[in-house]
C-alpha cells in the first residue's frame, strides 16, 4: 500500500465503517416504529403496551451502557464489536417470529441490551485510531448514523412492509449487519497490528495517541464506579442527561406531532418527516469539521470544545416557535434546525469522554456517559407523552430548548478544563480535577485483535 496525495487514509475509511455499523443499529430499532400500526392490528396490542415494548427497550439500552463498558474494555475493540453485532443481527431478525405483546416486549429488552454496545464500542474505535484534533470530526462522522438511519428508515424498512410483509423490516436490517461483520473482521485491526496502514499513517496516529497508564484488561466495575469521584464525569453525565431528551423526543414523537398538531397525513409524513434528520446529519459533520478547524488553527481542546457546545444550545432556543407559527413548512423548517444545532453540538459533546481519558478507558465511561443519556432520553419521552396529552406540545419544546441550555451550563460549571484525567489502573487516583496529558506515561502497547 502507498500513501498517494489525495487518497483518503484508512482511518477515514475506518470512521465510514463505523457509521455504517451506527446506521444499521438504528434500522434495526426503528423498524418497530415503522411497521408499529401493523403489529398493533395483528397482535391487537393496546398503545399502552406499544408504549411498555419500548420502554422496555431504552431500560435495557440504558442498563446495557452500564454493562457493556467494562466489558468492551476488557473484550477490545475488535472483539467486541463482532460478538455485540452477530447478538443484535440474530435477536432483531428474530422478530420476524415475536408472538404478540410478551414475545415483542421480551425480544425489545434484548435487542437494547446488546445494542447498547455500538457506541460504547464505536468511539473507543475512534480514541485508537484518531489523533486528538481529528476525533471530533471522527466522533461527527460516527453521529451521522442516528440521524441517517432516521432519515431511510421510513422510505426503506415503509416500502418492506408493504411489499413483503412486517417481518421483512426486521430480517433485512438484520441481514445486513451479519454481512457489516465480514467486513469488520477483514478491514479493522489496531493501527499497531494493522497489515493494510501505511507507516507513515501508523506514525502519526501512534505519535498522537496520548494514552494513560494501565493494561487494556485493567477495567472492572468498581473502576466505573470510581470515575464518579471526579467532578468531570458528573459534568459529562449530568449534561449528556439534559443533552438526550430533545433528540428522543424528535426520534419518537415527530410523526405523532405532525400528525396531532399539523394535521399531516401518512403520506405527507413519508415524504417530509426525513428532513429534520437529514439537517441532524449535517449538525453532526458541521460541529466535527468545525472543532476540527478551530483546533488545527490553534485554539486549545478546552475552548473550541466548549465554544461549539455552546453554539449548538444556544441556537436551539432560537427555533422553538416552531410551535407556534401557523405554517407547517415553515415548523417542520425551525424543527430542522433545531435538530441540526443539537447534533452540531453533540458532536463536540460526545468526544469529550476520549478528550478526558485514555483509549483503554472510553468505552467505560462512554457507557457510563451513555446510559445517563437513554435514562435521560426514556424520561424526557415519557414526560413528553403526559404533558402533550394534558397541556400541550409547547411546554415540551420549550423544554427542549432549556435542557440543552443545561447541557452546556453543566459542561462549563463541572468541566474547568479538558484535559487528560489522571487515573491510576487501581483507581485509585485523585478524586478530582485535570492534570497535563504530558505528565501521563504511555501504555504498553494492547495486543493483536484487540
């Protein structure tokens, strides 16, 4: 292999790779949202209990975060991904046979639990891969999947349904991933292992890649639980809870409030509710090429991270009377750009967990950073559905605007600087506070596969 000018390097094709991945995992969830009115005929399920199956599915998204960080850390990487992705492709498939309410509800618990390692996986991918200044732009690229997996599920997984059946939303996404799997085992190896990188790409990535003490094997639970002790995780746990709400919202509430509210039909829904995920696309690539820039020309971690941040939560607010205005070309266009701004600012927020510590410890705290935001998210959605039915969709898109509002205040009030944490594999490092990447030593290097 040559470094040719003007060849796109293999950890960029290691990011597409891994929005790919993400993009899939959100085929394979929403494929109950769309083939929702069918089960609920067949089965004769209540929404009541439409609502339980996916409740059941953000608990144990949001419990599988917990769980699956340690374990990914333990696991590697590559290892990891394949045995978390062949366990979601078989158990989404399998709801081609789910048998009513119990079936349905016991087959979503699954799928969030083993689905919760995608992200989790997916940006320690990106802290062993990427060079600090690029990450955010590597993390921007990863947080294209939701939205674009948003954005084809309606026309896509709709037009299964009709032709081939219900079941066909689920076997088809399902197929998919086994066939990503071929792919990941063949093209993804630790940069230090990799047959296909260039040396000079190798250098680089190596050069850059500040890494902490510790084995790769060196995480537990009791290491999760003492990240608490540092201020900087509340800051990111306590923000990703306000930042996740507006995004679940949109996720499942969207059709339901163009419905309701903007007296949209079916049809009009297909054809016009992909575009706020579309622009959420577009946030997510903007916030990531826009940290990057900054950085590149300069600017500290510290404050192009938190400048964007701030950008995003305050341009949310801007667009909230999308509620209000009597046009609904005009509501769905404020939606839009909500949902860019939210994405353009979760870009710079999500790469924080690999700002503040070592490649061998993002996974655990991603889930730890994860679930917060599905608990997060399952609350803000359940609140959503009581004061929409009882008030009306104002008070929640104000909400919408406050919470990211909160995120970014969080970040600033509890995060004074982000730089590398210093934590001892023990854990038993200081309970708080930021200290040089410089003074940290490297790691030994992990093994191959990993």
């Amino acid at each position: 292999m040559s470094l040719r000018p003007g060849r796109l390097a293999l950890r960029w094709w290691i990011a597409i790779l891994l929005c790919l991945i993400t993009t899939i995992n959100y085929l394979d969830r929403q494929a109950l949202a769309v083939a929702g009115p069918v089960l609920i005929d067949e089965f004769r399920l209540s929404n009541t209990e439409f609502g339980l199956i996916n409740s059941a599915f953000l608990l144990a998204y949001a419990l599988g975060h917990l769980a699956c960080g340690p374990l990914i850390d333990r696991a590697g990487t590559r290892r990891a991904f394949f045995i978390a992705v062949l366990a979601w492709s078989i158990v989404g498939m399998a709801h081609a046979g789910g048998g009513g309410f119990l079936g349905l509800l016991g087959l979503r618990a699954l799928l969030g639990l083993t689905e919760a390692a995608n992200f989790p996986a997916a940006v320690k991918a990106v802290a062993e891969w990427f060079p600090r200044a690029e990450r955010s732009l590597a993390v921007g690229i990863v947080t294209v999947g939701p939205g674009l997996g948003a954005v084809i599920a309606p026309p896509l997984l709709g037009g299964l349904v009709a032709v081939a059946g219900w079941q066909a939303a689920f076997l088809v996404p399902g197929a998919v991933g086994l066939a990503w799997l071929w792919v990941w085992q063949r093209w993804y190896w630790l940069p230090e292992d990799h047959p296909r990188l260039h040396p000079d790409e190798r250098a680089l990535i190596l050069a850059q890649r500040e890494e902490a003490a510790g084995g790769a094997g060196s995480q537990s639970w009791r290491d999760l639980a003492g990240y608490l002790r540092h201020r900087e995780v509340w800051g990111l746990v306590l923000s990703r809870f306000a930042n996740d709400g507006g995004f679940y919202f949109f996720i499942a509430w969207l059709p339901t409030y163009l419905a309701q509210a903007r007296g949209f039909d079916i049809r009009e829904i297909a054809a016009f509710a992909w575009l706020p995920f579309l622009a959420a696309d577009a946030g997510s690539l903007a916030g990531g090429w826009a940290s990057r820039r900054l950085i590149s020309a300069g600017m500290s971690v510290d404050r192009a991270r938190k400048r964007l941040i701030w950008a995003g939560a305050l341009v949310v607010p801007l667009t909230l009377p999308a509620v209000s205005v009597d046009s609904a070309a005009l509501a769905l266009g404020l939606i839009a750009v909500a949902m860019f701004a939210i994405q353009f600012k979760a870009a710079n927020l999500f790469a924080l967990p690999i700002d503040l510590f070592a490649s061998t410890r993002a996974g655990s705290v991603w889930g730890l950073f994860g679930a917060v935001g599905s608990f997060g998210g399952m609350a803000f959605v359940t609140a959503a559905g009581w004061i929409s039915e009882h008030m009306a969709y104002a008070p929640v898109f104000w909400a919408v605007g406050l919470t990211q509002l909160l995120s970014a205040l969080f970040i600033s009030w509890l995060v004074p600087q982000i730089r590398r944490i210093d934590e001892p594999a023990d854990g038993a490092g200081p309970a708080g506070g930021a200290i040089d990447s410089g003074t940290i030593p490297a790691l030994d290097s992990p093994r191959r596969g990993e």
